[in-house]
C-alpha cells in the first residue's frame, strides 16, 4: 500500500507552479525550482504596471520587455533571453537539482517619476504537465484512449526521473554525511594530539622550572 502512495507524492511533487509577486521596474527577481534531469520547463509570465495617478495595475504594459535567466546547480546559464511584456519561455534541464529563474524588466525610466512598480504573473509548469496534450492530439490524430494512453506513460517517465533524482540526492546526502564524519573523527584525532602534546610540553617546561629553582 505505500508504493502507490509514494508513486503519487511523487507525481504530484512534479506539476504546475502560479503565483503573482511585485517587483520595482528595475528590480530582479529570482526563484530557485528543484528539477530532475531532462525535463522540459515551461514558464507563462504576464506584466502589469503600476499607474500611480489612478492607483491601479493596468491591464497590460506595452513597450515593457522581460528578461529570462536560468541557471543549473553548476550556475551555467541554460537561458538568458529578452521577451515582451507578455510571454513564455521554456527550457530543459541536462543536470538535477536546483535551477535559478530570474526575472527582471528592461525598463530604464527613472522610477522616481514613474509608479515604480510591477506585478508579475508567473505561471511555472514541470515535467509531463507541461506537454499540450490536446494540441499532441490534434498534431498526431491520437483518439481519447490514445491520448490516455500517452499521459500515463509521460507521468510513469517523470515518476521515474523523479525516483532518479531522489535516487541522486540521497547518493549526495550520503557522500556530505561521510565526508562531515571523516573531517568530526579527523579533527578530534588533531585535537587529541594536541593536548598530549600540550600536556608532554608542560611537564617538561615544569620540571626545567623546578631544576632551575634547584626544587627537585
């Protein structure tokens, strides 16, 4: 009963991320995603500026533009593309782990005389969630039960990558683990012969003083 159990935490771990944040027009914003390896990223955005003589975020922001980064754990750049107001980017992760996405406008207005002010839009999809499953249908003439059959095998291939990924972590956790153990037992041996040392030192330097005071 809990392999089932474990199989749908984990496909449910993997899917879509929405939010809105606001950021100033010349402020950068980075998220960090846990993503396994091989996996397609798709990122929905949209913009909204602030217009501070009716206190309201109008509906669109033309002229506005939106600048992408991604970075992978190694901190190499995977994206870095300009877009509009209004946009989508998509990449696919070669290396697990954490990957910073950052956001940031390419407005160069003086925002002291301007509202100064941006909401964000941001709509993240992971894995088999981001594939287009009614344009697929369209695209390759698959019936319903086809189509079912494509999503259950996508969602069994992101299960596994993601059992792959975790798989990896805990391989990593395990090699910190040793080597914190191994740098602990280290250290104390140091730590152990430095105090004899010390100890040997004192006596030596205690028995000089008594000599020389013609104690012993």
């Amino acid at each position: 009963m809990r392999r089932p159990a474990l199989l749908l935490l984990a496909l449910c771990a993997v899917g879509v991320r929405g939010l809105y944040f606001h950021i100033g027009e010349t402020e950068k914003r980075c998220f960090i995603e846990e993503i396994p390896d091989e996996t397609m990223v798709i990122g929905n955005y949209r913009t909204q500026m602030w217009d501070k003589q009716k206190e309201v975020f109008l509906p669109s922001t033309p002229g506005l533009g939106m600048h992408v980064e991604v970075k992978d754990p190694e901190g190499k750049v995977v994206l870095s593309r300009q877009y509009g107001s209004e946009g989508r980017f998509t990449f696919t992760s070669h290396t697990p782990g954490d990957h910073q996405i950052c956001l940031h406008s390419n407005s160069t207005r003086m925002v002291l005389f301007t509202g100064g002010r941006l909401r964000v839009h941001l709509d993240i999809q992971v894995g088999e969630h981001a594939n287009n499953y009614p344009e697929i249908a369209a695209k390759d003439k698959l019936t319903e039960l086809q189509l079912r059959a494509r999503q259950l095998l996508d969602q069994v291939e992101q299960i596994q990558k993601e059992q792959d990924y975790q798989r990896y972590r805990e391989e990593r956790f395990r090699l910190t683990s040793e080597s914190t153990n191994q740098r602990v037992l280290w250290w104390s041996i140091t730590q152990t012969v430095i105090l004899i040392l010390t100890g040997i030192w004192q006596m030596r330097h205690l028995k000089s003083f008594f000599e020389a005071k013609k104690l012993v």
